[in-house]
C-alpha cells in the first residue's frame, strides 16, 4: 500500500510540475484567470469579485491594461459562491503555479467523471477498452480544451455525474447538495435540475427535493451576508457577456452563417427541441432511474442547442453521455461492441481535432469557429435515438434494455 501511495504521490508531482512549467511558458487559462483573481482580490481585499475594481485589475493581468474592443472583458460572471471552490487556489500568490495546480484537479476530474460515469452504466469494459476510455477522456477536445483554459465546466460535469449515482443510490441528500453545487455555472444545469425535481416529486423522493433547496438557500444566505447585493452584481455581468464574446447559441451562429434566415432557423430548431424535451421529460415521470437517466443525458445534450448561451467547454458535461452511449453498443452488439466503441472514439478525436486545427483563428489567443458547436450533440442525438429505436424493437423494449444498465 506505502508503495502505491508514493508511485501515486510522484506520479502527482510530475504532472502538476508539467502544468506549471506549461503554464509558465504558454499564458493564458483566462477561464481560472477570472475566477482565481476575483477569488482572491475578495478574501485579501474584500472586493466584490464583480466590481469594476477587481475587472480593471484582472484585465491588466490578461493584457498588461484594460481590455480593447473585442476583447474579453474578463468578468468574474459566476455565481458568488463559486469561490468556494477556487478560494484554496487564489491563496497562492503565484499564478502559473495556482494555473498548474488547477489543471491537475481538473484532469483528476476528467478522470473521476470517466469513472464515475461507467459506474454510473455500472458497465465494466475489459482493461484494454478502459484504458483507451481513460486517456480519450484526458485527452479528446472537448476535454483538453476546459483544461488548458482551467474552465470550472469539468467540476460542473462532475458534480452532475455524482449527483446522479447518489440518486440511482437512493441517497437523495447527497444528490440535493452536488446538484446545488452544479449551478456555479448555471447554463450547464438549467433543465437537468427542473427535470430531476419534477421526476424526484414524481416518485415522492422528498428529501431530493428538500435537500436541494435547503442547500441553495444556505449559500445564497451565507453569500449574500457577505456581499448583500451580489446577486444584481452577478446579473449585471451575466447580461454583459454576450457583448463580449462569440457566438453562443445556435441562432447566432445560423445568423453569422445565413443572415437573411439564421434567426428563424434558431428559433424553429428551440422550438423542435422543447417540444422533444416535453414528451421525453412527460414519459419519464413516474418511471425508474434507467428511464430518467436516459431523458437526463438527452436534456444534458439538448441544453446545449436550444438557444440557451453556452460554449464548448461546457460539452464535456456530455462526456456522461458518451459512456451511456457506449455501454448500450456493448450491450446491443457484445461481439462487436468494444471494436465500434474504438471506431468511435478514434472518429471523435480526430475529427474534432482535425476541425479545430484546420478552422482555427488567431487574436490575442487561437479563437475556435463555431462549426464546432454542432459535432458533438448531434451525433449524441442520433446515436441517443438509434439505440432507443433498436432497443423498443422485439425481443426488448426500451425500458428493458436501459433496465438492464442496473443489473
């Protein structure tokens, strides 16, 4: 045991060296940034992480002065009391080192949220097949990229993926309390929390429902008795921020590509998608966990493309998604399934890589196109619907076929 914790301790070591180096050599990660800055300019200062203050001083930091037209305006955005889980790494006073050491949680995170998403399936792939999971999910786009920028959407996903084995677990305290913490970043959990309360009342699972509310209650108290009027600042910065940045939903960037007809096409696709979302969220009601966690990874990936902001780095809350997907191809084709799990994996990391390097742009830092917005739900959308149509099919129905995820 000694020796597994020292291999593991040097194995720690060499990866958060390797992240301080990189961040020392490649600035940037103005997603941890913002938040590490406007953590710590709070608790060695008490400034409002949303004031103009704290901004000015976190554009200095990002651009060596205030930011220009165009530029990122490096607002804090998050909810207040998402410095709980920055405020141990805004005591370092060394950024590229705070930067490294954030980064190797976040891989940790990627790691767990792997795990935890097949124990989630309760899917048991052979070692083979585990390891190319493992290091696909360090290492595909839409895992490296929230890393590199230290986005807190790993520890979002996270936190949605142990909220729901805590349900499956019948320990709805526990899932009440990682679902409040999912909403640092609100966008990512806007409809899989509505949902989760209304099948939770469905099945009379009130202590879910209490536990969720009574621990939202508790941070908006706490926080707001530290700075009263956090939650107008808050709003004040989140209504900003499409001002700033890119393209965040698909209206937008259906307007960007056709501009006679974009906007239309955006609010045609919203309206599709909430209808799809009604039924689905309509059959699950009453149903056990297997058909909830279904309509949950569906929500999880509808979210996304239904005209709610968001950015890429928030897909990798989909990653849950993934494994479900694949577990099912196992399931549906036992001989084949590991080989067409292979194909996959190799056709999503190449493909996404391959559309980022060839239709990157460069600014102040290499900016993403938008294109890339779309790859990833769709596929998950069709591959979600293809397996729920084969397994409705004789000899199974859908409900067995996701039923037999528990046993």
């Amino acid at each position: 045991m000694m020796i597994i914790i020292v291999l593991v301790a040097c194995v720690l070591f060499g990866v958060s060296w390797a992240n301080y180096r990189y961040a020392q050599e490649n600035p940037g990660g103005n997603d941890f940034l913002s938040r590490w800055a406007g953590a710590r300019y709070f608790i060695l200062n008490g400034w409002s992480p949303y004031s103009s203050q704290t901004t000015e001083k976190i554009q200095n930091m990002a651009y060596g002065k205030a930011a220009d037209e165009g530029q990122d305006k490096m607002l804090f955005v998050y909810p207040f009391y998402s410095i709980l889980i920055y405020a141990p790494f805004s005591l370092i006073g060394n950024y590229a080192l705070a930067r490294g050491l954030w980064m190797t949680v976040l891989q940790i995170a990627l790691l767990l949220i792997a795990g935890s998403s097949l124990s989630l399936t309760k899917w048991k792939p052979p070692s083979w097949l585990l390891t190319l999971i493992l290091i696909f999910s360090l290492l595909w786009y839409h895992g490296f990229r929230p890393t590199i920028n230290g986005n807190g959407s790993i520890m979002v996903a996270l936190f949605i993926v142990l909220a729901l084995i805590s349900m499956r677990n019948d320990r709805d305290i526990a899932a009440g309390g990682w679902f409040a913490l999912s909403t640092i970043k609100p966008q990512m959990v806007v409809l899989v929390i509505p949902l989760a309360i209304f099948w939770a009342i469905a099945r009379r699972r009130w202590l879910f429902v209490i536990s969720f509310f009574s621990t939202m209650g508790l941070l908006l108290a706490v926080f707001s008795a530290l700075i009263p009027n956090w939650i107008v600042q808050n709003l004040n910065q989140v209504l900003a921020y499409p001002g700033y940045t890119l393209s965040g939903t698909p209206g937008e960037i259906f307007t960007e590509w056709m501009p006679g007809i974009g906007e239309r096409l955006g609010w045609f696709l919203t309206i599709i998608l909430i209808v799809v979302l009604l039924i689905e969220w309509r059959f699950s009601l009453g149903q056990d966990f297997t058909w909830f966690y279904w309509t949950t990874c569906l929500t999880l990936v509808i979210t996304n493309l239904i005209g709610i902001r968001t950015a890429t780095e928030n897909y990798i809350a989909m990653f849950a998604v993934l494994i479900l997907v694949f577990s099912l191809m196992v399931k549906r084709w036992k001989r084949y399934g590991g080989w067409l799990i292979m194909l996959n994996m190799l056709v999503l990391f190449i493909g996404l890589w391959a559309i980022f390097l060839f239709t990157i742009q460069y600014r102040d830092q290499p900016i993403q196109t938008s294109i890339l917005f779309f790859q990833l739900p769709v596929y998950l959308i069709l591959t979600l619907y293809w397996l729920r149509w084969w397994a409705i099919r004789p000899p199974r129905v859908l409900l067995d076929q996701l039923r037999s995820l528990q046993e």
